[in-house]
C-alpha cells in the first residue's frame, strides 16, 4: 500500500514540476542479533510536510545599495504630468567617517559698493573761492591777449584797467604796472604768456614782502584784541579761532566786549560752547572796558593761554573809535604787560575799496598788527587782499574761505597767487 502511494504522489508532483528526484528511502541498518524497530516516515507524512513548505511566504531578497546617481535621481512622474528639464546630478566625494566635517561657510548677500567721495584738498577749495576773482583778473587777462603778437604799452594800459576794477587798488596797480614796463623795456615781456608770469611773480612780491604767520608765545594769557565793523564776521571769526587754539591743547576764555550789538554776546556763547572755550560777560549796554577788565583778571586767575576779545562795530565818528580802543587799551596794559599781544583787524573782501577804506581808519586809531579776510568764497573782488598788504603794509594773518571751523586758514602769499592764476 505504502509503494502504491508513493508511485501516486511522484506521478503528480511530476506533472506540477515539483521536484523530480525521489526522496531517499530510510536506509535500515542491519544489525545481528536483537533489532530494534525501525521508524519509518509514510508518503502522507512526507507530502504533507512538503506542501507545509510551499505554503510558507518566501523571505525577501535584500535588494542592492543605491548607486549615486539613483540617490538623487527624482522620483517618477506621474503618466502625463509635463517633464521638467533634468538637473546635472553633482557627484559627491565620499566622506570619511572619522574625519570631522567642516560646517559650510555662509556667504552674504552681496551689497552696493559705498563709494566714499575723498574731500577735496585746502588748495582746491581755495581755488573755487577765487574763481570770480580769477575770472576778474586772469579771464580778463587772457581775453586782452588773445591774438596779440606782441605786448606794447597799449597793452599795459588796458592791463591797469582790468587790475583797477579787480580792486587791487590804485595804488598797488600803479605800481605793478610802472615795474612792467620796466619789464617791456628789457624785453623780458615777448607775448602774452611771458606778461601773466611776470604779473604773477609781482604780485607774489608785493605779499611775501609783508607776509608773517600769527605766532601765539608763551606769555599767559596771550591776548588777542579783535576788531572791525558789523557784518564783516567778527564774532564768526572769533569762534574759528577759539577752536584753532583749544585743539592745540590751550584754554581759551573769550570777552564778550561788544555790548552794543544785540545778542552779539549770545552768539560769542554759544561759539564757546561749542568750541569748549570758556567766557566772560556783562548785561547789554554794559561798559565794554568793564568786560575787558573782568576778563583779564579771569584769564590771570585760571591760568589761560589764550584771551580774545570782541570789541564794538558800531562806531558813529572817528572820534569815538578812537576813544573806545584808547580806553580799552589802557586798561588791558595796566592788567597784563604788554597786552594787546595782536590786534586783528577782520574785513569783509567782498566789500572791496569800502574794506580798503577801513583798513586805513583802524590802523589810525587801533593800532593794527594784523588782518583776517573774510567770504574769499563769493567775492569777485579778492584782489584787495594784495591792495591791503601792499598799500598799509598790514601782514594778512588769516582768510576765510567757507563757514567751517577749517575753514578759516593761515594766508600762504604763494598757494594764494597759484590759485588766482591756474
């Protein structure tokens, strides 16, 4: 029965394909003597354990690492969605483990460049405050000459004219133009280039022949006596000089000696507080020689290096002047030896003959030892700074050329000629 059975399930496993080779028979081992029975497995039991086999779900094949390129492959697009263009695919160097991985550097956003504008220089600046004035002398100049061959003495007549009404002065002109001919008689003057150089290196003279720089000593309180009319920026002026002298490392104390101008003695503190000076003054109305005065025994007590004092603009007759300014000075010599150290006289250039006119009315009655020439910057009448120093023989200590505190610098005669002529 059992041979039957198994002659059954080998014929139908062969026509499922499940296997052709027969299962080995269980061999019996033949022993003499006394055996013991022999277990046996019967085609059922071997058929059954078969499709127990078969039954069972296969274990799934580990499937292959991903390659590179498959990692960062997209996934597939659904059937009719549009195809976007495919990415290069970056290859990526493998890493080590134990090398540390450096974090990636974050690079900014780019911005616009910041293109700071350099300032210009002092010679620069002084230049275009005396572009009117260049227009004046050397436009004119240069108009004279165009198409002249030769330079005769029409030619320095019509010269004196332009230096005239360019407020040289006539003084100053005159001479100029008598020390040209001489010039055109050498024959050192052969056209029309010849004759500015030679202009220019006159005026040159005539500047450096009074030209000296304020030069602050070391007697204390150095005093500084500053005077001139209203609205030629006096008080201004001062203001720029208290700041010159207190970034040197020196302490300034201002008087506010002008008690006649309304608020004059308001704008001279405000300037000290800006500048980091110190100040005295009374009511207004007050005695200006009361404020001087106060001012000295001020400046002695604390020890400053620097006093200026702001005087009056505001004089109806000469006689007036004179008698403020002896009164002022008297009591500044019996409080401080030898005070006023400088007495600086400020105008106005862009008054011209009227500051020229002034220039000679407080040399009379104030003793004048210096001058500050105030807005270079819009005047069209910058020549009188050569009619100052030549016709009073007055060294111009400093000018003004803008209303920054930097702005107010010491006179150099040969960069002043260079930039009237370029």
């Amino acid at each position: 029965m059992a041979e039957e059975n198994k002659g059954f399930f080998k014929g139908l496993f062969g026509k499922l394909g499940l296997g052709k080779e027969t299962p080995p028979e269980p061999e019996v081992e033949k022993k003499t003597g006394a055996q013991e029975p022999v277990e046996t497995q019967s085609a059922s039991d071997w058929a059954r354990e078969l499709f127990q086999k078969m039954e069972e779900p296969a274990a799934p094949e580990k499937a292959p690492a991903p390659t590179a390129a498959e990692a960062v492959a997209p996934a597939a697009a659904p059937p009719g969605a549009p195809t976007a263009p495919a990415e290069p695919v970056v290859p990526v160097a493998p890493v080590e483990p134990s090398a540390p991985v450096a974090p990636a550097a974050v690079t900014p956003p780019p911005q616009a460049a910041v293109v700071e504008q350099a300032k210009p220089s002092f010679f620069e600046r002084l230049k275009r405050s005396l572009s009117k004035t260049h227009e004046s002398i050397v436009g004119r100049m240069d108009a004279l000459l165009l198409g002249k061959k030769q330079i005769d003495t029409d030619t320095l007549e019509e010269l004196e004219e332009i230096l005239i009404t360019a407020d040289i002065g006539v003084k100053t002109t005159v001479d100029l133009v008598r020390t040209l001919e001489q010039r055109l008689k050498r024959a050192e003057l052969q056209d029309g280039a010849a004759l500015k150089q030679a202009l220019k290196e006159e005026i040159l003279v005539r500047l450096e022949a009074n030209s000296a720089p304020l030069v602050v000593t070391d007697k204390k309180p150095f005093v500084i006596l500053v005077i001139g009319v209203n609205g030629v920026g006096k008080t201004t002026t001062i203001g720029k000089l208290a700041a010159r002298y207190a970034g040197e490392g020196k302490r300034v104390l201002l008087a506010a000696a002008d008690t006649f101008r309304a608020a004059a003695a308001e704008q001279l503190e405000t300037w000290a507080g800006r500048v980091g000076a110190e100040i005295v003054r009374h009511k207004e109305g007050a005695d200006p020689s009361a404020v001087v005065f106060d001012a000295c025994k001020a400046a002695a007590a604390r020890g400053c290096d620097v006093l200026i004092i702001d005087t009056a603009g505001r004089m109806h007759t000469k006689v007036n002047l004179m008698e403020e300014m002896k009164k002022i000075r008297r009591v500044l010599t019996r409080e401080i030896p030898d005070a006023p150290h400088e007495t600086l006289l400020v105008l106005d250039a862009a008054t011209g003959q009227n500051a020229l006119s002034q220039a000679k009315l407080f040399k009379e009655a104030a003793d004048v030892s210096g001058v500050v020439l105030t807005k270079l910057d819009g005047s069209a009448k910058g020549g009188i700074v050569v009619a100052v120093s030549h016709e009073y023989a007055l060294p111009v200590r400093f000018i003004g050329v803008g209303e920054a505190v930097e702005d107010l610098r010491e006179f150099d005669p040969a960069q002043f000629v260079e930039a009237l002529f370029q």
